[in-house]
C-alpha cells in the first residue's frame, strides 16, 4: 500500500474501514440463529399464556361462566322441598327468634311473673 | 407509561460484523475472535432486558460488552498481542486478502490504546462522542488521539516503527461497564 500522497491519512481511514476483519458466514449465521431463537423463545413463551388463557375461558363458558356459577350459588332455580339444617332437625321448626322458644322454665310469661 | 424498550439484537447481521470487526482489531482474526464475538452475544442475550435506548445504541452497548469480554479473557489465558497469527483466507490469497492481513498486522503493531481507538472507530464504526463516552474522554480529545494512532499506523504501513508513548495499565481507560 501506497500512502505517501497528501491526504494519506484518509486513505488509511478508508482501508481501515473498506478492510475491516469480516466474520465468516457461518459463524455469522450460528450467531445470528441463536439471537433470533432467544427471541423466538420468548415470544413462545408469550404464545403459550395467550393459549392457555383462552382454553381456560373457553372451559369456563362451556360450564356457563363465573357469573351463572354465582347466581346458581345464590338463587337456586330448584329448591329442595325437603330442606333439612341441624338446628331444625334439634329444635323444630322456627328457628332463633320463634316466638314460643322459652329458655326461662316457667311456662308462659317472663322470669319476673308477667304474661 | 414509559415507552417501550427497543430490542438491542433486532438486527443481528450488522451488529455481528461490527464486533467481531472490534474484536479483530483488538485482538487479530481468527478463532479466538470468533469465540469473543459468540461470547459477547451470549452475554448480551442474556442481559437484553437491561438495555436502555437512552443511553446509547446497540451497537454502543455491545461493544462495551466486547471491551468486557476482552478485558476478562485478557487476564485468563490471551498472549500480549503484537504477534499476529497468519490467518490465510480460504482458498488462494487475493489481492484484498493480503492488504487486510497487511492492515490488520500494522493494527496490531500499535500499543493497546491505539489499537482500542481504531477498533472502536473503524472495527466497531462508533462516533467519536460514543468513543468518547466509552473511553470517559471528550470528543475532541477522541479525535485528537485517532489522529496520532493513524499516524504511527501509517509509519507502521511505510515499515517505519514508532515506538507509542507507554501507558500504564492504571492509565488506561477503564473497561467496566457494569455489563
């Protein structure tokens, strides 16, 4: 190489650039292949929540959904007849606030004699 | 909500022959080049999601990986460089095949500072700012120094040796970039 003119300096710069070591094509494209897996890697990841985020919804709405589940929960469409609890099954019927539920022994009227 | 963060290896062809380009001229082409430039991209698969666009370009950020890289397998196992190995290009040597095995023989005359200025600006193709911000230097002192490591390159090319002024290690520019 000649570099002996007055803008010598610029034609190193331009050889330094122009002849810059290069990377083999294979070894670019190993390279280049394992980025581009890593970022495929993460859109499968992305991919497989997407897709088990819809079958999960899909398998909800076969069922009715979370909103029937609830009012199915709260409003029975088909009551029992034969409602059975453990405090009817002890006291009868009425429940706490029953009128004739006496806890004081004396028939009728209050602790204090009143009717 | 921010914007999101650009992908640093969106266009891996480019950016693989700027550092390897970096790599070569720090440390010659060939192998070990080779396994620098896998290494540098390993690393920056790994710590993709730690890029910020604001900061500097990918092709900044992974050439400060490659000074990292460089700097650690320097103190492991590489040889002071200064004797190129003689890398044949495939197949019969052509014109432009000896001028680049010329050229990069001359690189890897100058001293280690020289050489990290020419692989940064003509390997890696960075600005003399982005030098600059590597290096912790101002842009005009950048230029100043390109300019002098041109000169003893050319003195190298013309078969002239001159001797770069000797740098302590302590002074040269720190490779840490945190990556």
């Amino acid at each position: 190489m000649d570099f002996s003119n007055h803008d010598e300096l610029g034609q190193i710069e331009a050889a330094l650039r122009s002849e810059r070591p290069r990377l083999g094509g294979d070894v670019e494209s190993a390279i280049c292949g394992r980025v581009g897996g890593g970022r495929s890697g993460g859109r499968r990841r992305a991919s497989m929540a997407v897709v088990l985020s819809v079958g999960t919804l899909v398998a909800m709405s076969a069922f009715g959904g979370v909103g029937y589940a609830n009012f199915g929960f709260q409003f029975n469409p088909f009551p029992s007849h034969s409602s059975h609890s453990p405090f009817k099954d002890q006291y009868g019927k009425g429940g706490k606030g029953h009128k004739k539920h006496n806890n004081h022994g004396n028939k009728g009227g209050n602790r204090y004699g009143n009717r | 909500m921010g914007r999101p963060t650009p992908d640093p290896l969106a266009h891996p062809e480019r950016l693989t022959q700027s550092v390897y380009a970096y790599v070569a001229y720090r440390i010659g082409a060939g192998p070990d080049a080779e396994d620098a430039t896998s290494e540098v991209f390993a690393r920056a698969l790994r710590y993709r999601s730690t890029f910020d666009a604001a900061k500097g370009t990918p092709a900044a950020w992974l050439t400060g990986i490659a000074r990292r890289v460089l700097a650690e397998r320097a103190t492991e196992k590489f040889a002071p460089v200064g004797e190129m190995p003689d890398t044949a290009a495939p197949g019969e040597l052509e014109h432009d095949s000896v001028n680049r095995v010329t050229m990069q023989s001359a690189v890897a005359t100058l001293g280690e500072r020289d050489r990290e200025l020419v692989a940064l600006r003509y390997g890696a193709d960075l600005t003399a700012a982005q030098i600059g911000d590597l290096l912790d230097l101002s842009p005009n002192a950048v230029e100043v120094a390109l300019h002098r490591a041109l000169r003893r390159l050319r003195a190298a090319l013309e078969g002239d040796v001159v001797p770069e002024p000797r740098v302590q290690r302590s002074a040269m520019p720190s490779t840490a970039d945190g990556v």
